[in-house]
C-alpha cells in the first residue's frame, strides 16, 4: 500500500513518498538560479511541490509522467498545502501499482454504463434511439467512456469522471424535462450523452491527465462531430434537420463564444443543456474545493481559478467556536518546612525587640 496519500499530509511534516508528475516547469529565481515548480498526484489528489536547491543536477532526470520519490516538508502557501523538496529520484514503473496514482469515481463504471444505457431503452424518437445505440455500442467507445476523466483539472478530473458527470446530468434532464413541457425529452437526453463525449479522445489518461495531440488539434466537439458523423452514415435515412439539431447541441454547449462554442445556444434544449452543464460543473468544483481544503484553517479556501472566487465553507462557518479551556487555577502556597518556620518566627521576635 502506498504511503503516504496527498489527502493526509498535513502543514510542518516531514515526508518521504512515492508520486506521479503530473506538470514540470524549469523556472529562474531572482538570483537567475533555476527552481523547479511541479504538480505530483496520486490517486488522492495532488499538490504543488516546489523545488528550490540543487536543481541544476537533477532536472534533467525525470520528466512529467514519470513516478518519483520525493523527501521533502509540507507547508501552507496562502492558505494551500505545498510541498518543499529537497530531494527527488525517478522510480521505474515496475516498482509501483498504478491503481496507486490515478484518481478514480468512487462509482462502480459498469452501473453507471447500465443506468446510461437504460435511459436510451426508454426513447421513443427510433432515429435517436439507433444513434445512441450505435454510438454507445461501439466497444470500444464504451470503453473508453466508462474510462474517461471529464476534464484535465476543473471538475471530474478522475477515471470515470466523464460518466459520472453525465449520468448526473441526465438526472438533471430528466426533471427539467418534466418541468418544462416544450422540451423533447429524447434530444435532450441525446445532447447530454453527446456534449462531452470527443472527450474520450480529446485527452490522455493512462499516465496523467493532459490533451492528446488530436485534443490540441481539434478539441472534443470537432471530435464529438466526427464521431456522429461516422455513425450516421451507417443509419440510412437520418433526418438531415435532426443531425443538425444534435450537432448544434454539442458545438453550442459552452454557451458563450468566448468560452470556446461556435454558435450560441439557439433552441430550447440547447439552452437547457448548456445551464444544467454549467451548473453541474461549478457545483463539483465548489464541492472539490471544499473537499480539498477541509483541514486547513479558516472558513474560506484559497483562490479557486475554476470559480474566479475564494469559497465559504459553510459547515465551518456555522460549526461554533470551540468553548475555551478553563483556566488552571493557582496552586495554594506551600506551607513552609517546620525548621523554616523556626526561623521565620525567630526573626520576628527579634525584630519585635527591636520595635520596643
């Protein structure tokens, strides 16, 4: 078993433990002395880990993706666990398990794949229904979905992340749905399927979590395209206006040309998908950040860039202050030996005398 995790280390400890690389960066001091700023996770979470003595000698011997073993101390860096290290070594793969190093959904793939496709049983538009069938039986598209992680850093960054973030959003668009009586429940719940799922092939995550190289190319909804593309085309007689539909769904899911969609959300579903998407997003990462952060002091946690905001841990906030301890009362005087009081009585018969 691994030792220590990334989720127990604590502020001022000294450890010695195995993790992956996730980031690499050769930076200068003001000195021109180079520095080393590093990701290392493992299964988890992960830490930021800086480097700052005898780097010139080491920094060429790992790279990122490689397992190394760090000894180092732990410290809080505005409000934030990170890691100094003092000396680090590349550790051959065949030393570790690598289950030990890639976070994974703490829900069982298989039963969300099962829930997924239970929703597609359920279609009625037989056009949709043989798309999504054909899609999600693909084996492997499906294996790949039941693998992949939703994004590098921002939310779901785990195995299974893609499909966990998926089923909870068709949760979502199954009751709103429901509420809203003009939306087609069949494409929205195809829009949820599809959105995301260029993923599969838009990142890598055998190692770490990065973009493949047809991930930088093109971008998961180019992928996503792609991917309806090919399947339509074994579909004789797809409605032409319907493909559009579910392609104007994925390339408009960001919501907002700035954030990376072509077009703007132009009927009612893909407006829907694009605020339950959002929603569910920020919502894990506010959980994440919350999560994370539990056992450092203070209330709120350090700058979330995935939010543009600090966070308020309200459990924190409402949990009243610990009641003070009880000052220890004062020790009474100790009574003075019986040859002391001789003395004591002594020197006050003389200064008695004295007085008189």
């Amino acid at each position: 078993m691994k030792s220590p995790n990334i989720a127990d280390l604590e502020p001022r400890q000294q450890i010695t433990g195995l993790f992956l690389v996730q980031s690499k960066e050769v930076r200068q001091k003001k000195t021109g002395e180079p520095y080393l700023s590093m990701q290392l996770i493992d299964r988890t979470g992960d830490i930021d880990a800086k480097m700052w003595d005898g780097v010139a000698e080491i920094m060429e011997s790992f790279s990122r993706d490689d397992f190394v073993r760090v000894k180092g101390e732990t410290q809080l860096y505005q409000n934030r666990l990170q890691l100094t290290v003092h000396r680090i070594q590349k550790v051959d793969e065949r030393e570790v398990d690598l289950a030990d190093f890639l976070p994974a959904s703490k829900q069982d793939p298989e039963l969300m794949m099962a829930e997924l496709l239970g929703y597609v049983g359920e279609m009625k538009n037989p056009h949709i229904k043989a798309l999504m069938e054909a899609i999600l039986g693909d084996a492997k598209i499906c294996a790949q979905y039941k693998k992949a992680p939703a994004a590098k850093t921002i939310h779901h960054a785990w195995l299974g992340g893609l499909l966990e973030h998926v089923i909870s959003l068709a949760r979502l668009a199954r009751l709103t749905a429901a509420h809203y009586t003009n939306i087609d429940p069949d494409l929205m719940m195809a829009g949820v399927i599809l959105h995301d799922i260029g993923k599969v092939d838009e990142l890598h995550y055998e190692r770490s979590f990065g973009y493949s190289s047809e991930g930088q190319l093109l971008g998961h909804m180019q992928i996503a395209l792609r991917m309806i593309s090919e399947k339509v085309a074994g579909l004789p007689g797809f409605p032409v206006k319907l493909r559009n539909l579910l392609e104007h769904l994925v390339i408009s899911h960001h919501g907002q040309l700035e954030f990376g969609s072509p077009k703007l959300p132009s009927f009612p579903e893909a407006l829907l998908l694009h605020h339950l998407d959002n929603m569910d997003s920020k919502m894990e990462a506010m959980r994440a950040a919350i999560e994370k952060e539990r056992a450092m002091p203070g209330e709120w946690t350090g700058f979330v860039y995935a939010l543009d905001r600090q966070v308020l841990d309200k459990d924190k906030y409402l949990t009243p202050p610990a009641a003070p301890k009880p000052a220890a009362q004062a020790k009474p005087a100790a009574k003075p030996s019986t040859a002391m009081a001789e003395k004591l009585k002594s020197l006050g018969d003389l200064f008695a005398e004295e007085a008189q």
